[in-house]
C-alpha cells in the first residue's frame, strides 16, 4: 500500500512480469516517489486501475498520466466522471472493462464486481497471479453476498475500516447529515463490520488482512487492528496475519504467493475493451 486514508489511496501489485497501480489518489510527486521506495519507476508501470471517481481516489492521475502514458482501467461511467472533472479528457490510454467482467493485464487475471458506495459505479477486485490471489474493497457501505462470494477464494485482502462508530458518533466538527452519509448503506465500512466482513471469509482462503482508508479523525490504527482481531481471536483463528495502511507511508510489501516459473503467455483480451468516446 503507497498510502491509503481519507486524504488519498493508492496500491501497487506487482509480480515478476506485471505492475500495475490501484488508484492514484495521491500527489504525482508522491506516487513516484513511493514507488521509488518500493522500486518501482512510473514508466514500468503497466496500468492504473480505478475503484471509482472520488478524488481521494483519482487526483494524482492527471499529472501521472501526462508525465508517463499510463493506460487507465475503469469502467465507463467512472472514466466518464473523471474526464469530465480534470484534464484528463486529453489522455487517450484508456482501458474500459464493464462491471463484473474478467480480464488480464500481462499475467494478472483482474476480477470487477460492483460495490455500494456513492460514485457513479464503484467496483472492487479480485486479482489472481499464478498461486496467489488478492481481494480489494475501499469505499463500500456494506458487503453484498457476491463481493463475499468474489472474495471467499482470496487469501490476502485489503478491506477499508474507515471508523470507529463510537468516534463517529462523538465527532463534533462533522454535521449530522455527512455522519449519516458516512454510515449509510453507500458510505464507508466502520471497523466492526469490517471485523464482520472478515469473519464471513474465515470459511474461505484468508491468510492475511490488510486494513485501510482509516478516517483521520474518527479512528486510529490500533482501533482498527483491535477490532479485526478480537474478532480472529474470537473465531480461533489468530493465524491470520494483520496490518495496518496509513496515510503517510508505504506499508511493507507483501509476499502474496509465487509467480508460476517460465514465460507467460499474454492473454490480454482486446475484445472485452471499446474504445473511450
Ligand atoms: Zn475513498
Ligand atoms: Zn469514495
């Protein structure tokens, strides 16, 4: 994770053949400069996928994407959204999946599924690259029972604990009309139905939890990390590994499982692409 939070979000997964960026809402500057640390250059990168158009999601793409011709994925409404809202109606790499399509970028096989969040079509991922796969989902309200389905395979996950319910509540400086916004059924996970989303998936592959997009002010990382795994313990499944993304720095990289040895086959599907209007 380069940095994940309220203030911005954006990922890196990487196998031996394959980088490629979740989001880009970070500074320009900030994404090369994390990717620097996790040693990676721009111009390798191999695309930015987008979870949907909110700007904690998208502002570092527009100076990114001019500097390095990056393709962009997303989903038309989302590419549409963002075009219209910066000057990245000039940049003409654009990858358009539909939501719920599979496809591949070079070795990574990329799931979409759609998620409930306020945007015009938010989506999260599943990745899968030779043995290991990688769930995604920032920005939901709640897990329907197809994200939990999509996610059941998985053995690491990145799953947003964006605040603590009771910090929520007692926060003075948000009005009540955003705090409802918050919690509703199009906002944003709170850590316990995290802990909740986390515990439906303990039947399936989960071998680590990486948690983000933690509120500034309505939550703290050790909250979060408390939440999930008394939740673990409860369930007697303190194997499963914990972290926690904060805004300000890369996380360590996780080792999510091998790449198969030998040379890949490309299985990039043009088809499942038209072109952005
Ligand atoms: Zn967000
Ligand atoms: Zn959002």
């Amino acid at each position: 994770m380069l940095g994940s939070g309220s203030a911005g979000n954006s990922a890196l997964i990487a196998t031996d053949h394959c980088r490629v960026l979740v989001d880009g809402g970070l500074s320009a500057r900030q994404i090369a400069l994390r990717l620097e640390q996790s040693g990676v250059r721009p111009e390798q990168l191999d695309g930015v996928l987008l979870t949907h158009e909110h700007g904690d999601h998208v502002c570092g793409l527009e100076v990114l994407c001019r500097k390095f011709d990056i393709p962009i994925y997303a989903n038309a409404l989302t590419a549409e959204a963002v075009r219209s809202d910066c000057s990245l109606d000039r940049h003409r790499n654009w990858r358009i999946f539909r939501t719920g399509a599979e496809f591949s970028i070079c070795d990574i096989t990329v799931q979409t599924f759609p998620v409930p969040h306020d945007a015009v079509n938010p989506v999260g991922f599943a990745f899968y690259a030779g043995a290991g796969s990688l769930g995604f989902i920032t920005d939901l309200g709640y897990a329907t029972k197809l994200i939990v389905e999509r996610l059941r395979p998985v053995q690491t996950l990145v799953i947003e604990t964006n605040h603590d319910e009771k910090l929520l509540q007692n926060d003075i400086h948000r009005p009540w009309p955003v705090k409802q916004r918050i919690q509703s059924r199009h906002g944003h996970l709170s850590n316990a139905a995290a802990a909740g989303v986390v515990e439906e998936l303990l039947s399936g592959k989960i071998e680590r939890v990486v948690l983000g997009h933690l509120s500034r002010d309505c939550n703290r990382p050790e909250l979060a990390l408390q939440t999930v795994r008394s939740t673990l313990t409860k369930c007697g499944r303190v194997d499963v590994e914990t972290h926690c993304a904060t805004q300000f720095e890369i996380t360590p990289q996780f080792r999510i499982g091998d790449t198969y040895a030998g040379a890949f086959q490309p299985t990039f599907d043009n088809a499942l692409f038209q072109n952005a209007v």
